[in-house]
C-alpha cells in the first residue's frame, strides 16, 4: 500500500493543473515507458477516480503502485481523444492496456490510371494519387484469387510496364485466354476501356449488371455469325459464374462491411474479421489481442477496433456479434476518420446474423485450436525445463546459429519461442562486422552474443524486463558452448543456462548431442517429444539464417562499385554497364571514352574517372 501511496501523490500533483478538457493522458513508470494510455471527456474527473485506491480492482492498483509521472494531451472533442489514444497505444504497447498485436501491412488490388491499358497488381505501402485501390484483403493468398478472377472474366494486363512496352508478340496468358495482348494491339483503346469499366464495376459489387452486358453481348454477336466471339464470351460468363459459385461467403447485399466477432475463454480473446468489400469476401484473420482476465467483450471490442482502424480507412459498415463499450463515440470517431458515416451494428436476424454468426464460429474454432495448441506447448516447455535442469518452466528460449560462405555475407540470427510458439516479432538478425577469418564460427558467436546481452545490459541493467532468455540454445558443439560461455562470464551473465546442440557423426536429424556446463554430452530417445521440440527450434534458426544469408547474398550481387559514385544514378549506371560490359571495364576506361558514353556528360564523366582515380589530376 506504500507504492501505492506514492503513487497516489503523483497522481494528486498531476491534479493541480489538469484541465477539465478532453484529451488523452499517460501513466510513466520510472524509466518513463508508459503504464497505461487512456482517454476522457474531461481529463480532471477521469483521473481524480485512480486517486481513490481502495474502489480500484487489484490490476490498478499495482498500475497506480508503478506510476512515478504522468502526461496529457488535450483534444478538441472525445471523438479525436479516442483516435489519439489508439495510436498512442499502438505505438507504445503500454502494459496495462488491451493490446492488438497486429504489426501486418495488408495487401490492396491496384488499377493503375493514367495510361492507355490500365493494368491491375497486388499493392502494399503507400497508395499513389490517381491509381484506384480495392481492399484491404486479407492475405496474398485473398487478393491473388481475385487477380485471377479479373485475369478470367475482364482479360486485363497484369504485366509490369517494361515488359509491356518491349513485347513483340503475345505472352502465354493469351494463349491461355487470361489476356487480351494489348501490348501488341490485339485489342483497341475503346474496347480495352469497356473491359477496364466491366472490372470496375465487378469490384464494386455489380455483378449482376456485367453478367447481363457480357450475355447481351453474346447474343449480339451468335446473331451477328461472330462465333470465335460469341465463344469467347461465353467463358467468360462461365468464368464470372466460377467466381461467383466459388465464393464460401458472397453476402451482395452487405456492399463494403467488416465482420468483426469476439469469443472469449479461459481469459483469452479471439477477434474474426472478415473483409466485405463490393458484396465480394476479401478473406478473413484472426487476432488474438492482450488484455486482463476480468476485462469484458464489449471493452476488449471497443479497444480493437479503435486500433485496429488507427492506420487504415474503416468500411461504411461494421457487424459485430457484441455491442462494444461507448458504440456511438466510437461511431463518431471512425466516422472522423473516414470523413463519412460508419455505421456499427450488432444483427440480430437475416443474412447480416448468419455472416456474423459464421464468424463467431470461425473465432471460436480458432482460439480453441490456439488453446489446445499453447498446452501443448506448456507441456514441452515443461518437459525441457526437466531435461535440462531448469528451475522453473522457461517463458522464453532464444536460439542462435550463423550462415556464411567462408567468411562472406556472414551474419548471426537469434530466434525466440515462448508459451505462444514462436515470437517472431523478437527474432533479430546480427551482421558480422568483425574482420573474422573465412568459416572462424566460433567468432561470429561471440560477437553475436556480445552485442545481444551487452545492449540488453544497457537498457535494463536490473533484468526486470521481459526480454530475458530463460534458457539459450546454440547450435553448435563443445566449442560453441565454450566461447558462448566466455562471453557470458565478460559480461556477468553466468547463470542463464546455455545448451549447445551438435548433430551426430552422419548429421542425421535424431542422433544429436547436447553439451551443458558440468554435464557429460548426452542424446535422447529418437522418437521423444522434446528432442523434436528442440530440433524445430534449431532448425528454425537455420531457416532463418539461411533466408537472412540469401537475401544478404542477393543484394550484394545487383550492387557494385558504381553505386558509390556520387551523382551516378540507376539510369547513369545502367548506361556505362551496358557499354563497357561490367564495373572493371568503368573502371579502366579512360576519360575519353566515358565522355562517349550516351547520356554521360563531361561532368559525369570526370566524376566518375575522378573517383577510380583519385591520384590523378585532371585538366580544365
């Protein structure tokens, strides 16, 4: 109660020149990361009610123990504090509140504007003025089933525009009848535009209308004695009617809309979301936000859905299976943000119900499975903390290994698993900056470890955090262990328990040993639980060892020495690669025949001779 008390007069001191306005304020801790974001209509009267600690539950008053500052920021109106709220919570992750973990950029469909042959591609990142966008989708997987849907029914181009404009002939997608080959004129501007407004109108939920054009279209041409074209429409009235039987969901009359669904057990959440755009399903996810035992669906909703939108446009619609906590300030916000009505509603009866219903169900069956799935792994993490002599169960394995080709690219990775599986928002990838000898792995560790706990070392001096291994693995033998023991010793760090894991003599998966301080190497039964739970932990940091080396490899191999000319750009650089054949002969040409090349000047030129030869003293 004496934290508390503390943390009371904090709070109190904060009252004096607390307005009473709307606005977001937080709670610090002593390092100053935020406890807790929250929002009111009237700043004073919201936070005056933590001052009174004995009408607090248990969970805020140890908030309210941990609080040594306080911030705010005012708003003009609730609305915009909701808004500001959610995305300080998003950006801050604070402790106490109810976090969505959802760190995903969601692919969109694209139809380009501004061109004679529009064409359509998946697009993430910043959406460009002009261009129309459709979505979000939610996944790849989604938003490719309708690449393919336009590719079938409209024959759109999806080719990039350096392939388009250098095509002589037409590419296999209309041989197989998914393009109209605009690229070499197999189709006109006109007629190409009517096909670009047929897609358009597909998307928006107009289906009907282009199934009745397209069959209009059919009849004209079979009475015209146009059969290779009255064929060709009738696939693609074959393929609209595809798309349309192959939908699980296809709710027309629900237009733009997400169904959100909330099932909650054994104090975890499950959120379903399914993306309603043009009557059209875009795909579904499941969310399984952070949030205390004792907090309700309504306040678990209304916190997800104020971030879930932070950083994209709400539909005009929003079905949800829970009314949510404070419906019409949230309404009121997500209208603010979209800058146009968003409706929230809870259906009780009609398709609407029987869409939120099926959602309901899919979030139900997916926490069951993420439930069933995190006792299993409680039983392994268990089992492990018994194998290796653990004090209690770990809640946090790291596991490191290195990828390199004698010494070249070479960079160490750190994966981590939890009681949820993998944390792949904790995995790190380190790039070796030593000058090492080719293949020294025993290096490569200690500086990978090195630079994992002495940064930790310096953010959190006392371990309070949870960023802690409980236990690390490394993949490797004796001498692996040894070095990693070293460095551990340097920086105080002896007691996290360390495990080397070696393959056997063959290599062969279920033959491996395992070295640990003051214990002769052992093995285990091939066909335990553990040691498979240990070899998909090793092998997925070998995956990602591997994928991180790749992409490192890849990378240096469309560079060269021209990228740190200044001034030399990417179309500079593709000219003076094209004539002299490779950086080499840039590098040996003379002053004369860099002038020569076309779109170098005089300037460029001695810039580029400049740089390659630094000793050498130019003439005006």
């Amino acid at each position: 109660m004496e934290a508390a008390k503390i943390g009371v007069e904090v709070i109190e001191t904060a009252l004096e020149t607390m307005p009473n306005n709307p606005g977001v304020y937080r709670m610090l801790d002593g390092k100053g990361d935020a406890l807790y974001v929250g929002k009111a209509r009237n700043l004073k009267k919201r936070v005056t009610s933590y001052t009174q600690i004995n009408r607090l539950p248990e969970r805020l008053r140890r908030m309210v123990a941990d609080t040594a500052a306080m911030e705010i920021l005012t708003t003009h109106t609730e609305a915009e504090a909701l808004l500001l709220e959610a995305n300080l919570i998003k950006r801050l992750k604070p402790r106490y509140n109810i976090l969505l973990r959802d760190d995903k950029t969601y692919p969109w469909l694209m139809l380009t504007a501004g061109q004679a042959f529009p064409r359509i591609a998946k697009h993430r990142g910043v959406q460009e003025k002009g261009n129309l966008y459709w979505g979000p989708f939610a996944s790849v997987w989604a938003v490719n089933q309708t690449v393919q849907a336009l590719q079938r029914v409209f024959l759109l181009r999806t080719c990039a525009d350096t392939v388009f404009t250098n095509r002589t002939r037409p590419c296999l997608l209309f041989q197989i009848k998914r393009c109209c080959a605009p690229c070499v004129d197999r189709v006109s501007k006109e007629e190409y535009g009517k096909l670009v407004t047929q897609a358009r109108d597909f998307l928006q939920g107009k289906t009907g209308a282009v199934q009745k054009d397209l069959a209009a279209a059919m009849q004209q041409a079979a009475e015209n004695l146009e059969f290779e074209r009255a064929a060709a429409l009738r696939d693609r009235i074959r393929g609209l009617a595809y798309v349309q039987g192959s939908e699980v969901i296809n709710p027309e009359s629900l237009g733009d809309a997400d169904v959100i669904a909330l099932h909650q057990q054994a104090g975890q959440a499950c959120v379903q979301v399914f993306f309603i755009r043009g009557g059209r399903n875009n795909g579904n996810r499941s969310f399984f936000p952070v949030h205390a035992k004792d907090e309700e669906a309504p306040e678990v909703l209304a916190a997800f859905i104020a971030q879930f939108y932070d950083d994209k446009p709400p539909p005009a619609q929003l079905l949800l299976n829970h009314a949510p906590q404070e419906q019409a300030l949230l309404e009121e916000a997500l209208s603010l943000k979209a800058e146009r009505r968003v409706y929230i509603s809870v259906p009780q009866r009609g398709e609407k119900a029987d869409v939120v219903a099926h959602a309901a169900t899919n979030a139900r069956e997916a926490l069951e499975r993420k439930l069933a799935e995190s006792a299993g792994q409680g039983k392994l993490l268990a089992a492990t903390a018994e194998l290796f002599g653990l004090a209690e169960t770990p809640r946090r394995i790291e596991t490191y290994d290195n990828s390199h080709i004698m010494g070249t690219n070479a960079y160490g990775v750190m994966v981590v698993a939890g009681p949820e599986g993998p944390m792949k928002s904790a995995y790190r990838k380190f790039s070796i900056k030593s000058v090492l000898t080719p293949g020294d792995d025993f290096a490569m560790m200690r500086e990978v470890l090195q630079r994992r706990f002495g940064r930790a070392l310096e953010e959190d001096p006392d371990r309070s955090g949870e960023s802690w291994p409980d236990l690390v693995l490394i993949d490797g033998g004796a001498g692996q262990l040894s070095a990693a023991k070293a460095v551990m010793a340097d920086l105080g760090l002896e007691d996290i328990p360390m495990v080397a894991i070696a393959k056997g003599p063959d290599r062969d998966a279920g033959r491996e040993w395992f070295h640990m301080e003051h214990r002769a190497p052992f093995q285990l039964p091939p066909r335990d639980p553990v040691l498979y739970f240990l070899q998909r932990l090793r092998d997925e940091a070998h995956r990602f060892a591997i994928t991180t080396h790749r992409a490192a490899r890849s990378k240096k191999l469309t560079t060269s020495e021209l990228d740190e000319v200044p001034g030399i750009g990417a179309a500079r650089k593709k000219a003076l690669l094209l004539h002299f054949g490779s950086a080499r002969g840039v590098k040996g040409a003379g002053l004369k025949d860099l002038e020569s090349v076309p779109g170098i000047n005089r300037a460029t030129a001695r810039a580029v001779y400049g740089f390659f030869h630094p000793g050498v003293r130019l003439e005006d």
